[in-house]
C-alpha cells in the first residue's frame, strides 16, 4: 500500500530485475534492471525503439516480461495483475472516457472499487473537487472530455490517476501530442505537482530537453539496454558512452589520438583529458558550442562555410569539412562568416571515446 | 467592383465546378433515379397496402383474427427474441477478439463471419438439413434423443441465427478496431475489473453502433423468408412464421389477408428505415466507422 515506507526520501520504491521482452522475434528488452527511488522524478529518456514504453507498461503490468522480475517496495510484483499494482497511468493520448464527465473520468477509479472499500459518495466528491484545485480546473467538473483542449485533458488524465493515490504515477510520452508552448507549461506544472505530492513518478520521453529539465534522474535507454543513469548534470558532464553523448544533443565526431593522456587532433593538443586506460586512435565528440573559429596553429579543423543562421541571440555556422562531413558551430552573434570563406576551428572541450 | 471584372453572364455560364455536370444532364440523372425508385419500390409498398386495405377496414382485421396468424405472430416474434440476443452476444464476442487481439486464422474468422451475406439462403437451410435432418449427419442421434429440429422451431431459429449473424459483428469489428484499447487499459490501471471496464467503458463507447446493427439484424430476422421456408416444413399454426404466413393465404388467393401480413412486415421495414436514419443523423461518426467497411 502507498505510504510512509516509501517515503523515505533515497530508499528504493521499484526494483526492476534482469527484465527480457521479446516481441514476435524482436528482443526490446534485454536483461534490463534498474532501481527507482522512493519520491524521485525519473525519466526514461530513448530514441524510439529503445524499449523504453514496454519498459513502462511492465511496471504498469500491462505487459508482461519473459524473464526478470518487478518489485515493488518488498513485495514481488511480477505477477500481480495491473489492477491490483495501484499504479496511476497517464496515457500519450490521454485515453479519458469519452461518455463520461470530467468529475465521473476522475472518479472512476474510486467507483471501480468493492463496496466496501470505496469511499462514501461525499467524499469521493470531495477528493475529486480537491484534485480539480491542484490541477487548476476547478471550475470543469461537469464538462466532456471533447470540450477540451489537449493540455487540459492531459491534466485531467493525471488527475484521473492520482485519484486512486497510486504508489507510483507512470507518464507515458504525457506531452508528445501537445504542440510547443503547451508542452513547456505543463513540464512546469508537472514539476510543481511533483514537488508539492512527492509521489514517485516515472515519466517516459524521446525529447532530451524534456528529460534533462523536468526530471531528479535520467535513465537513457538504448536498443533495449540502459545505458546510464544518473541526475541530469551526470549524464551531460560524464556520460558513460558515445551513444548517450549523441543522443543528448548535436555532435560534432572527429578522429584524434590518445598519447600519454593527452588528446591530440592533427597532431595539436586539445584540452580534452582522456579517460585511464585509453590510448591510441579513439573518436572525440564536441558540442556545437566547443568549437570556436581560431587561425593558424591553434586551429584543430579546417573546413569552408557552407552556411549560418541566427537562432535566440547565438548564431549556428555549418561548417564543411575537407573530407565531407559538415559540422555545425555555436558562436556569439558577432562575427558573420560569408559563406564559401575558409576558416579553422578549435576545440575547447569534448569527450573521447573507443573507436 | 466585380462586375468589371467578372460580367454577370459570364459567371452564370461558367459551370460551378469541373465536376459538376451541364443542368440538363443532371435533371435527366436524377429524374431516371426517382422514376427508378417509384417503380419498384414505392408503387409495390403502395400496392401492399392498397390491397390489405381493398375490401375495408374490418377484413384487414380480420386477418389478425385468426389462430394461425396469431401463431405465426408469436414463431416470428419469439424466432427474434433468440437469434437477436444470439447474435448479439456472438457479434461482440467476435468482434472483441478480432478487435482487439492477435491471433492465427483472424483473417479466416472475418471471412468466414462475412460467408451468410455471400451464401444464398436456400443454401444456408439446405446445409441445416443435410445437418440435422432425419438423414442427416446428426438425424439417427437426434431421432434417438427424441430431438426434433428441422421442420420445427429449432430448425427455425438455428437458420434464422445463420443468417443474421454477420450484422453485429460486421458493424462493431471496425468500430472496435478505431477505438483501440487506451480506454480499456486505463479503466484496469485504476483498478476496474475486466467485467467492469468492458461495462463503463468497451459498451457505452460502442453503444450506438450496436444499437444500429441489433436493429437491422433484428428486421432481417423478422423478414427472413428462404432459409426458414426450407426448414420449416410450412405446418401451419407450428411452424409458419409470418413471411411463410403471407405465402401460404397468397397461395389460396385470400389476398387481402395476405396483403395485410404483408403490411405488417413493411411496417416493421418503415419503421425500421425511420429508426436507422434517425441513428445515422444523430450518432453519424460512430456508424460511419462500421458502414465503410459494408
């Protein structure tokens, strides 16, 4: 049952065990564990593909794993049917009850109970009048679900599932269907209700912005494996692969080498530090905004301007390099480069990784 | 301002739209439709009752008077109540699993669902016949259990059900198909029970579209003529239903009694139509999602 054990801030709410899912003959899962934490905003941040909704449907119980096992607290959850997991699930498509109100859509969890578990029918008017408050609402109770907007029926979605006081609240890409401006208000939102109920919640995303933003921990998913987890400044400052430094963000690879711990790139020095143990040929990735235009030897790249634009105050400059690829630099908006002029670039920080 | 740029004449010569034909064609279109329809189904719907009605009021009634129609009434009336709830409970059965799930020979079953549309009745009572008549398959086991089905109600209401059955399952297989499953998960991770969630939540969203097949199986079932006349055995006061009714006082030339049946049955086909388009009006979106498939 939801309560003070799990709400000891750190301790482990759900265990999710060596978990394989296999799919006709597609494996999405494969031998997959991770631990979420009591009270904590974690994100299953993947490209599509990645397993990362299957992922959340097995917590849910809405699929079941091959292999592995979910615990819940101490209690073994594998095989416990979705009704009695007490998880609250927020759907991409909201899946409200169309014939319903939005006070009967918020109810209905507390209506499906036995008799003798559900609460009196004050109260459970109360409780829906209450979450109609914390979602800013109020005033909606008698309306249809198709008299609203997305983000509103997103709201209720949430509030349909924190209703019956879920041990966990499963967000299911909850933002995906919204158009931009909505989307970042109602991250806002959701941190805000996170923050006020402490619920444990885990919320599934294919938009990096939105995992790093919103959430206590990110948990990067790739073809079925997790790649890394940690708070959203571990996963940027010291990602543990290659796969998860792309997948956060545009990238610029380029061939160097690790000599005595130093990284050089066309035989000059970087101020990128190579990991223990890594020498030799290795692929050194950069941000857009570690690169800077330089000249002569304190250039590391060389490459024409193919073209630039200007985006919120910094300008973006497509670089084409001699031996084809095209890389985007970040820089302030000062200089303009015309396109087609020769220019150096400089790498002033970066990751490397094994080829 | 338009005029100089568009002359009056102009704009009344240039036709609507590419795909609007000349005004002469399309009167001649439509009157061919109208005139098509008045012939053959307006004027013979006239006829039934013109003839119930030929010699007064109380001959029509008189119609009803009799202990074979009320017979035929009551087979007609009870063949409905069996094969309507029937294949109501079938046809969302059926179109639940294939809906909704996954599995081998689905394409099979939706074939086969289809088969009674393609199959002329007579066949379809034929095959029951073949099945469980005394020299059918099951006729020496049927004999033996004292069971009598063909030439009996049994045998009635079985063809009846074969007949009728593809109207739910047909109208509700699309409809459940565009619907998908995030409702009905939802309703379970709150807590519903499978029963629960298919009755807050698979029926009410499913309720229009059901209600529109029920009533067009249900007039079929009423109105079934060539399956049942091979079955039945046509003994009257047991096994006539009213179609067969109308037949048999046609066959003795008591036309007006025939007539008036008849009446009856194009009443419960006007009343039907009337209540069908009213559905369509009103609940078009959810029935659109089955009819495209028809």
């Amino acid at each position: 049952m939801p309560g003070a054990t799990e709400r000891v801030g750190g301790s482990t709410a759900i265990r999710v065990e060596n978990l394989s899912k296999t799919f006709d003959t597609a494996a999405v899962l494969h031998d997959f564990s991770l631990d979420v934490r009591a009270g904590e905003l974690l994100a299953l941040l993947g490209p599509s593909g990645s397993g990362k909704t299957t992922l959340l449907r097995i917590i849910a119980g809405l699929d079941f794993p091959d292999d592995g096992r979910i615990v819940f607290g101490a209690e073994d959850a594998t095989k416990l049917p979705v009704q009695q997991r007490a998880v609250g699930f927020v759907f991409q498509h909201y899946a409200l009850f169309k014939h319903m109100s939005v006070a009967d859509n918020i109810a209905y969890g507390l209506n499906a109970r036995k008799r003798a578990d559900r609460p009196a029918k004050a109260e459970i008017k109360k409780r829906v009048g209450d979450l109609l408050d914390l979602i800013k609402l109020s005033g909606f109770a008698d309306r249809y679900p198709s008299q609203l907007s997305g983000g509103q029926r997103q709201r209720i979605a949430l509030a349909r599932a924190l209703a019956v006081e879920p041990r966990v609240l499963l967000l299911d890409e909850p933002f995906g269907a919204l158009d931009a401006q909505v989307r970042k208000d109602l991250r806002r939102w959701l941190r805000e209700i996170h923050d006020r109920t402490g619920q444990t919640t885990i919320f599934v995303t294919h938009d990096q912005d939105e995992a790093l933003e919103l959430s206590d921990r990110v948990a990067v998913l790739a073809k079925g494996r997790l790649e890394q987890v940690g708070t959203p400044d571990e996963v940027q400052e010291a990602p543990v692969s290659a796969t998860v430094l792309k997948f956060l963000g545009d990238t610029i690879e380029v061939e160097a080498i690790v000599q005595a711990g130093q990284v050089r790139v066309n035989g000059r020095l970087t101020p990128v530090s190579a990991p223990a143990g890594l020498v030799g040929p290795v692929k050194l990735y950069a941000r857009p905004w570690q690169l800077q235009f330089a000249e002569g030897d304190q250039a590391h790249l060389e490459g024409v301007v193919r073209s630039s634009y200007r985006t919120q105050g910094r300008q973006r400059i497509e670089v084409d390099r001699p031996e084809g690829k095209t890389v985007v630099v970040e820089a302030a908006d000062t200089n303009r480069f015309a396109a087609g002029s020769p220019v150096g670039l400089r790498i002033i920080g970066g990751h490397v990784f094994p080829n | 301002m338009s005029e100089t740029f568009a002359p009056v004449t102009m704009a009344e010569a240039r036709p609507a739209s590419v795909v609007t034909e000349g005004r002469w064609i399309r009167r001649i279109l439509i009157g061919i439709a109208i005139l098509f329809l008045a012939l053959f189904l307006v004027l013979p719907l006239v006829t039934v009752f013109a003839q119930a009605f030929a010699k007064g009021l109380n001959a029509y009634l008189a119609a009803f008077t009799e202990t074979d129609a009320h017979a035929a009434i009551r087979l007609t009336l009870l063949t409905a109540a069996i094969a309507v709830p029937f294949n109501l409970v079938f046809g969302i059965m059926a179109s639940w699993a294939i809906a909704k799930f996954e599995f081998w020979g689905k394409n099979l079953l939706v074939t086969l669902i289809d088969l009674p549309f393609s199959v002329s009745p007579v066949v379809s009572g034929l095959i029951y016949v073949l099945v469980f008549g005394a020299q059918g398959l099951a006729g020496p086991w049927l004999i033996d259990h004292d069971i009598q089905v063909i030439f009996a109600v049994p045998g009635i209401v079985l063809a009846t059900i074969f007949v009728t059955f593809p109207f739910v399952a047909r109208q509700l297989i699309p409809l459940m198909q565009e619907q998908g499953t995030a409702e009905e998960e939802a309703a379970l991770t709150l807590g519903a029970s499978g029963w629960h969630a298919f009755r807050t939540v698979t029926l009410p969203n499913i309720r229009w579209g059901l209600l529109y097949s029920v009533l067009l199986c249900n007039a079929r079932a009423m109105g079934e003529f060539g399956a049942v006349s091979v079955v039945s055995g046509h003994i009257r006061g047991l096994t006539n239903t009213l179609p067969l009714h109308v037949e048999i006082l046609y066959n003795e030339y008591n036309f007006v009694a025939s007539f008036a049946v008849a009446s009856l049955l194009a009443g419960l086909a006007l009343v039907t139509l009337l209540v069908k388009s009213l559905l369509e009006w009103r609940y078009a979106d959810e029935i659109a999602a089955g009819a495209r498939r028809h």
